[in-house]
C-alpha cells in the first residue's frame, strides 16, 4: 500500500488516500473502514437515460463516487473488500442518497473520511505502508485423513484447501486399501499445493504433522515432481521443511509456528513474533497467574495501575461499529504506550495467535508486578464485561 | 370487449355448475341422515378394496359385495337421484371400475376437505369428477358471475358448494349452518382413522431384507449360558515398551498365528536389522510400521482361551498417535498396561512427559476400571524381585491417585520376547518368588462390564471399507450401548442418510443380532460409503442422537486451562474446537461449586466449561465421554453434560 495523501485536522477529523497494491492491502482497509465514514472511490455504475421519445438506453459509466459507509465485508480467500453505503457527494449521473456497492480494486485509488483519526488507525496506515519485504509462507498441516493448506502472509492467515478423504483403518491380513488410500491422499494434497500456493514467492513451506506422514508427504511430492519433471517443485526443494504438531487442524498453526525450525528462519516476522507473545502470555498464566490477566475490564484496571508490560490486543475489537467502545480499546492502547513501561501488540484477528487471542476476549495483558482480584471487584460489571466479550466474538 | 367475453363464457360455466350443484345438493341433503354411517361402512369397507388392487387388481369378484353394498345405501338414500346411473352401469362395465380402485387412497387432509365425496370415488368415479369440478371450476365462475346481474336470482356458487360441502360432512343432520355435533365428528375420526390403517399396510414398499422381528434382549438372555463371553482389552504403555511383541507372542503361543508365519516375519525382520520385531509384526503390518518399528495405528486381534473369547486392541504408544489410542481405549472393557522394566526405560515412562501416565490416565477416565499391569523384560532383568517390587510400588501408588480401585490392578511378571509367564508358565525356578497366575490366566479373572443392550443403539463407526463383492459398503466397530438386528434401519450421525442392515457379523462370523459389547461389522445396503465417515455414530433411525455444535462440559484438567483451542476426542472423532468459556471449577468431593468464572484452571482440578465446535456439529450426547487434547498433550477429560 502506498500512502498518496494524508490530510488532518487538528479535531482529528480528514483524509487519507491510499493506492493498494495486493491483495493483502484490502485486509488493511478493511481495518480502517468503519461505518459512518465516507470512502472515495472509482465505481462503476449503470446509468438509465431517458429520450424524449420515451425509449431508455443504459450505459455503463466510470466515475469517482463518495459514499457513507453503511456496511463492510470482506472475504479473505478471494482477498475482496466490498463496502456498501449512500452516495454523499452528487454528480450528474447519481442524486445524493442512491444506494452504491464500492469494491475497492487493486491499483487504484481510494480515499477515507473520519469524523476521528486515532492513532490505532494512523497506526493501521502506517503498518500498512510499511515498504519493508514480506514474508510468506506456506503451510500444510495434516493428520491421516485430514490436511488443510495455508498461506500465511504478514497480517493474514489463509485457509486455501481443506482436504479431507476417508482413509479404511489397517485390518488384519490387509492392508492395502489403507496403503492405497494413503498415496490417493499424498497426491490429493500435491495437486493442492500447486494449485493453491504460489510456490515461486513463498519464503518456506512448511509440512507439519504428527508422526511421520510430513516425512513421507515431503518424500512423495519430490518423487511426483521428478516423475511429472515440475521444475518450479524441483528448484524450490530446500524451501520444503517438514515440522511436528500435534494435529492436523488449522490451529496447529500455532504449534508449528513456535517450533524452534520456524522461529529460525522466520523470527522478524510479525506473525512469529505474535505467536511468541502470545505463548508467553499462556506461559505466564502456568507459571504466575497473577501477572498473567484477561478481558477488557480486568487488563483495564491493571493499566489503571500502570502494571502493564505488555498488552495484547486483537484489531477485531477496533472493528467494533460502536464508537465507544473502539474508543475504549483505542485509549487502552494509548494510556500504555503513554505510561513509557509497556509495550503493545495488535495482532491480526485473522492469524492463529489472534484467533487465540480472541477466544479471551480480545484484549490480554503481561503485568510487570503481580495483581490480584482483577477481577473480583463488583459482580454487576463482570457480567457486562463478558457480554462484551462475546460481541466481539 | 373482455369483460363481455368473459361474462358470457362464465354465464355459461356458472349455469352449468348450478345445475351440477344442485344435482349435488339434492343428492345430498336426503344422503344427510345416513352420509355417517355411510362413511363407517365405507372406511370398515376399506381395507377389501386394497387388498384386492394388490393381489389381483383386475378381478371383480372381491368387490361385488362392496359396491352392491354402496349401491344399497345410494339407492336408499337418493333413488331419484341421476347419480345412480353410474353405479348401475358400474357391473357393466369393468373397465373403468378397478381403475378407480387403484387411486391411491385420499389423504387426511383431503378426507376432511371433500369428506363423502372422495369415499365415493372409491366406489363411483362419474360422481366425483362432477363434483370434483363444481368444486374446482368456481373461483373463476364466481368473478365474472357477479357481474352478470341474473346471478343474484340464485343462491351464490359459494353458497352452494358450502351447502355441499357441509352436507357431505353430515352437517344437515343438525340443518344448515349448525356446527356439527361433537359425536358426528367422532365417527368421522374414527373413520379417518380406520381409513389410514388401511393406508399404511399398503404404503411400505416389500422391503427387500426382511426384519425377522428378534426380540434381542430375549434372545441375549438366552445365548448367555452357551455363549463365552467376548471381552475387549486395550494394551497400553509406553513407546517402545513392548506391547506389540508381547501381544504378538501371545497370540502366537494361543495359537491365532501359526508358526509359518512366524517364521517368515523372522527371516524378513533379520533382513532388515530388526529381528527382536519378528514378533511385533503379527500387529505391525503396514510398511511404515515394520520399517519404523512403531506402532502407529490400533491393531484388531482375537484369541480364544478354554474360558473366554477377548479382543485384543493393540495401541500405539508413541505420544503422536495418542488419538488412534484413545480411539482402542474407547473400545475396551479392560486395559493391560506395559511396562519396560529395564533400567531407566521404566522410569523415562513414568515421568512426566511419558506415555504409561497419561495412557493410564486415559483408560480411566474412558470408564475402564480394571486394568493389568504387565512387568514386561524382566529377563533382562534376570528376574529380578527388587526390580519388580520398586516397580509394583510405584504404580500402585500412582494408579490409585488415577482412581483405580487397588482391587482391580494386579501386577504379573513377563517377558513378551522369551514369552515366559504369559500364556505358559515360566521354566521352574526361573522366577522362584512368583507363583501367581500367568497373564492369560489373569485375563480369564477380568470379567466384561454389563453394558446397557435395552437402550437405543449407539455405535462409534471405527473403520468404513469394502466388505467384498457383495458388501461394497462395510462398517466396524463396537456397539456401546442397545442392540441390532439383520433388517433394522440405521443412520450415522451427523449425516441424515438411512441404511438398512443388510448382514451383522459378529467376532467374524455371521449373526442375526448383535448386542452392546460385540465387536461388530455390519453389511449396509441402500447406502453409499460417501454418507459414512469414521467417528460417525450409529443409531436407529427412530431413535437418532442429535449432534451437537455446542456443549457444556464437566471436565478434570490434567493441564492448565483457559479459554482455548482444543481437539475433541470421542472414540475414532477428532474435531477441533474450543473452549468458549470457563463456567465453574468444582469441588472434588462434593461436586458443589467453588469458583464461578475462573480466569484459568489449574491442572487436578474439576470444573465445568462450554465447548464450541469449530466444523460440522458432532455427534455427542449427554453422558459421552470426551477427551480434550492441546499442543499435543491430553489437557482434560470428561462428560458432556
């Protein structure tokens, strides 16, 4: 992404124009576009004109239109961002108030309005804009019958393939059809990864699994590209690195990640470094539980106290549509960063240790000093707290 | 120009169907006073007509009486009427008449809504088109009748059709517009119902496997005293501990793996490097396995001794393959636990990290209560009774604190590779401190648990495969609660397809029945293998489970808990999930709650939490037993509440 222009008021309130480059961006601005903002962009729109004879024609016409954001979704496997709202500003095809679907494309520019820029948002742009070289890499994570294929980029975690293939148990005196239904189940995969992964780019891909079927799928996907003569497999060969985990479910991501094999070659990365603050969290909560607290209301009074050394927040919760709320988790942010004695993480709600993450409610915290009875001040406020939670999930 | 059209036409139309409703009324407002009993006869009449359409559909003869009969109660009722033509004819001609016997019969619904009329239909065809159209043709007759003015001279054509309509239901037994008397719409039901009788005996197409209509429970009750009861014991222990080998020669010395064979495994086992596997290889018998030397997937046998059947489920020990353990465990009445007794090989076993903790922690918590612990390589200990002794000592200690009762472990001293002390007692002298029983002679005291056969069926599918040419679709595993039976429709949950039970076989061979506890595999028909998966559960299909896509958990924690991200594990299901929330921890004594909302719960303690499932809804149950892993480690085990 690059930043194009930037204007803002004293209030906080202006304009960023930003010019997307791939497809990784769209996630970004899905992290700035909230409801309520306006978004500039070119469209396209079909335009009915009326002769005076009464007979209409209708055209398709390029445009730049500005709407009030009404709706965001983004879809993460095509890496799309469509955002929905009321035209704001007319011209002389569309009134003021015509509803218009915006899909921001690549390579084009697209600008935003905020009544408020705060500084996880300016944060959010700055990361995003970030020239530095991306990392991505590949994942398989399998278990007998069951493989699913990731891309991880920086700020995503993406779920391309799920494979799953009934695999006939090993019966005494046979076991063929269990040996057969394994090499089905090998070249299943194979077939996936180069259709899914864009190999070339990839900085490693990672096989991971249980047992020894990482060994054997890395042996039989070298085997087949020697067979098929696939150069691209070949040449690529050292990027291939078979990893243990315990299961061959997604969040098994996270177990690979941390593997000291991973952490090796990819220990700059964001998401390596999400995934270490995130253990470190769970390891404090094994080993000092009372450095070691979750929820909003709990972390938010432990940063009353100025005890936070590290705050972990998922960007899900400054999704939020509700202004205050955003607003809480945004002061959060920055009554840490002001206290000069902590440190803090956003991390992507789409990468496992966000998904992590998010199952605690979104917002954790490492104490410099222990505390205690965060949590057990008034029973009423609890309960508020975790109904909050579950918003957010 | 239209309107004028159309007005005609309908003028027309609406003339026509006056005068058939009229014809109607007439016919019915005499019927009135017996249009009930008419309905009686005609539904006792019922099931005649049917029968005959089934076996010999053309033939008259069976329906004379009925239709004279008909004819009796017409002519009595409306002799005037010109609805008697048809039925007079009727004899005259058969052609049309069996054909109306052949409609299927009227619905509930259709019954009420036409009510005499359709029951006519079954008898006289020309009456029920007529009226079938007065009825039909109105809504369109109607509109433009109101705008022909001559309309208004007689009743509406609504008026008409509700005069009809609420005669043929006996409603002029009371006059017009009168709610029908409370007895009237009795016998009408009672009718209704005597007529769908009549429906269900033709409706179920001839099954084509025959439900023999066992009484299992009767039956189970019987066979009891013939039958050696099958009990299913789980080897566990830890990698490497020797649980195949031992498994291998005891099978070997009961005599399920003849000497050829043993022979060949040896010379191939040599070959490689591996003789001390020889063994090992009647369980280990995928390439991988053997070339590895580790189990890596539950491996089924059977042996029979003069006092009982058992089936061996022989599971790997590697910390990777737990989830296939926990698949056997899931199966067995008993457990035989394993120990390398050499030295530090026990002990690395015995740590924290090591599998015979967890694994026995495993079976107690799947509800085995008896287990037997197995001091395996003591030759190599030269049959030492200190070793044995420090051994018994500590399991002991340990596997009460897991929760088995000291009564049911028992300690028995053996060597798998030289096979002393399993199922033949060792050379005199050889272990002169020991005189207990050998290990089969100790498997033969273990008695399966009772299991519930009255209950509905459930059952984990193990294993999908093809059975052969004429099973194509097979299925394994052991029933854990109810009873089956050759012809019984099934469902595998969470899918909705149905199967019929084509074939059971039980311990391999052929049954018409199977009860909980059996190891079964059962022959589907009218089922493709694409519906079945492993980890699906099967019911009867009156009787099905309903998956669930969140639970409530009570649960023990052997690891540190938080809101998390876990692999669920019932039997052969492995689904990924995640704990949403942490409701309560519990007191290990008295169940009562000791902290609502912890932030985290620690390792030994009780506690109940919510589970989400991440996929498709799993098939669990109040009462299923569940295992939670993480990272590779068991962190908690427990019930669905």
């Amino acid at each position: 992404m690059r930043l194009i222009n930037q204007h803002i008021e004293r209030d906080g309130s202006g304009t960023v124009t930003l010019y997307p480059e791939e497809p990784e961006d769209m996630w970004h601005a899905y992290n700035l576009i909230r409801i309520g903002d306006t978004l500039r962009a070119s469209a396209v729109r079909r335009v009915v004109s009326e002769t005076a004879t009464g007979s209409t024609s209708s055209s398709r016409v390029h445009m730049n239109l500005t709407i009030t954001v009404e709706k965001v979704d983004f879809d993460s496997q095509a890496g799309q961002l469509h955002t929905n709202g009321r035209v704001k500003d007319e011209n002389k095809y569309v009134k003021v108030g015509a509803h218009h679907t915006l899909d921001l494309e690549l390579n084009r520019n697209f600008t935003i309005g905020k009544a408020e820029w705060d500084s996880v948002s300016l944060g959010v742009v700055k990361e995003a804009c970030d020239p530095a070289e991306k990392a991505e890499i590949g994942a398989v994570v399998l278990h007998e019958g069951l493989a699913n294929i990731c891309l991880i980029t920086e700020h995503m975690t993406v779920l391309r393939q799920k494979i799953e293939v009934a695999i006939p148990r090993k019966r005494t005196g046979s076991v063929t059809a269990f040996e057969k239904s394994m090499d089905k189940f090998y070249d299943t995969i194979y077939q996936s990864i180069l259709r899914h992964l864009p190999i070339e780019n990839l900085k490693v891909i990672l096989l991971a699994s249980p047992g020894f079927l990482a060994e054997s799928l890395q042996k039989y996907i070298f085997a087949e590209a020697v067979k098929t003569d696939n150069k691209t497999v070949m040449t690529a060969k050292p990027k291939f690195v078979t990893v243990h985990c315990s299961t061959g479910h997604v969040h098994a991501l996270n177990e690979v990640l941390k593997s000291p094999a991973v952490i090796a070659r990819l220990a700059d990365t964001k998401y390596a470094k999400e995934t270490k603050a995130m253990e470190s969290f769970f390891k404090m909560m094994q080993t000092d539980e009372d450095r070691a607290w979750y929820g909003p209301k709990e972390v938010e009074r432990a940063i009353e106290k100025g005890a936070v050394a590290t705050l972990l927040v998922s960007n899900s919760l400054f999704r939020s549509n509700k202004m205050q709320e955003r607003r809480r988790y945004v002061s959060m942010v920055e009554d840490v960063k002001a206290s000069g004695a902590g440190e803090v993480m956003i991390l992507s709600s789409i990468h496992e240790s966000g998904v992590r993450l998010d199952g605690l409610g979104g917002v954790a915290a490492i104490l410099l000093f222990p505390l205690q009875d965060l949590d057990e001040s008034d029973e009423e406020g609890e309960t508020d707290g975790g109904n909050e939670d579950n918003e957010n999930l | 120009m239209q309107s004028g059209k159309t007005s005609k036409l309908a003028a027309l139309a609406k003339a026509r169907n006056k005068a058939k409703a009229e014809k109607v009324a007439e016919a019915a407002s005499p019927a009135a006073g017996t249009a009930v009993s008419l309905l009686d006869r005609l539904s006792k009449k019922k099931p005649d007509p049917l029968q005959t359409t089934r076996e010999i559909p053309p033939s008259m003869v069976s329906e004379v009486p009925n239709i004279s009969k008909l004819e009796q109660v017409v002519e009595n009722t409306t002799p005037d009427s010109p609805k008697n033509e048809p039925v007079q004819n009727t004899p005259s001609i058969p052609g049309p008449e069996p054909d109306a016997l052949l409609k299927a019969s009227p619905s509930g619904f259709a019954k009420s809504m036409f009510g005499r009329r359709i029951d006519e239909a079954f008898g006289v065809e020309e009456e029920f088109t007529d009226s079938q159209l007065t009825y039909f043709s109105i809504a369109p007759t109607q509109k433009a009748a109101i705008k022909a003015k001559q309309a208004f001279d007689v009743p509406s054509p609504d008026d008409v059709v509700i005069a009809a309509q609420s005669q043929s239901k006996g409603i002029s037994k009371t006059g017009k517009g009168e709610k029908p008397g409370s007895s009237t719409t009795a016998s009408i039901q009672k009718g209704v119902e005597a007529l769908k009788v009549g429906d269900t005996s033709e409706k179920p197409a001839p099954p084509k496997i025959p439900r023999k209509k066992i009484d299992v429970v009767a039956e189970y009750e019987k066979s009891k005293s013939k039958r050696k009861e099958n009990a299913n014991l789980v080897v566990i222990g830890h990698v490497d501990a020797g649980k195949s080998t031992l498994m291998g020669r005891l099978l070997y010395d009961c005599g399920v793996v003849d000497e050829r064979t043993i022979q060949k495994y040896k010379q191939e086992a040599e070959k490689i490097g591996k003789s001390s596997f020889a063994l090992a290889w009647v369980l280990d018998q995928t390439g991988e396995e053997r070339a590895r030397g580790v189990t890596i997937d539950i491996a089924v046998n059977a042996f029979e001794t003069p006092r009982g059947r058992y089936t061996i489920l022989d599971a790997p020990g590697h910390r990777d393959f737990i989830p296939n353990m926990i698949a056997g465990a899931a199966q067995a009445d008993f457990a035989v636990l394993v120990i390398d007794s050499s030295p530090g090989e026990f002990e690395a076993g015995f740590n924290v990290r090591g599998q015979t903790k967890e694994h026995a922690l495993l079976v107690r918590s799947m509800g085995v209560q008896r287990i037997i612990v197995a001091v395996n390589k003591l030759d190599l200990m030269h049959w030492d009774k200190e070793r044995f002794d420090e051994i018994k000592q500590q399991m002991s200690q340990f596997l009460t604190t897991a929760g088995f009762q000291a009564k049911n472990v028992s300690f028995i001293p053996c060597s798998g590779l030289t096979g002393d002390n399993i199922a033949r007692k060792p050379a005199d002298g050889l272990i002169s401190w020991y005189s207990g029983p050998t290990l089969v002679e100790e498997l033969e005291t273990a008695k399966p648990v009772t299991k519930a056969i009255e209950k509905p069926l459930r059952m984990t599918i193990a294993d999908v495969y093809r059975g052969g040419v004429t099973n194509p679709v097979t299925i394994s595993g052991r029933i854990e609660i109810g009873n089956i039976q050759v012809g019984d429709t099934i469902i595998a949950v969470p899918g909705d397809e149905k199967a019929t039970v084509k074939g059971i076989e039980v311990d391999n061979q052929a049954a018409d029945w199977a009860v909980a506890g059996n190891n079964v595999q059962l022959h589907l028909a009218n089922i493709e293998m694409e519906y079945l998966k492993i980890g699906d559960v099967i019911c009867q299909a009156d009787s099905p489970l309903v998956p669930l896509k969140e639970f409530e958990a009570k649960i023990l924690a052997f690891e540190s808990l938080t809101p998390m991200m876990i692999d669920i594990h019932r039997g052969r299901l492995n689904a990924s999930g995640r704990i949403t929330k942490l409701v309560a921890t519990l007191d290990k004594g008295n169940g009562s709650v000791t902290k609502k909302k912890p932030r985290h719960i620690g390792p030994g303690s009780l506690a109940v939490v919510n589970i989400a499932v991440t996929g498709a809804p799993l098939p669990l149950e109040k009462g299923s037993k569940i295992v939670l892993r993480a990272d590779g480690l068991t962190v908690a085990a427990g019930v669905v509440e």
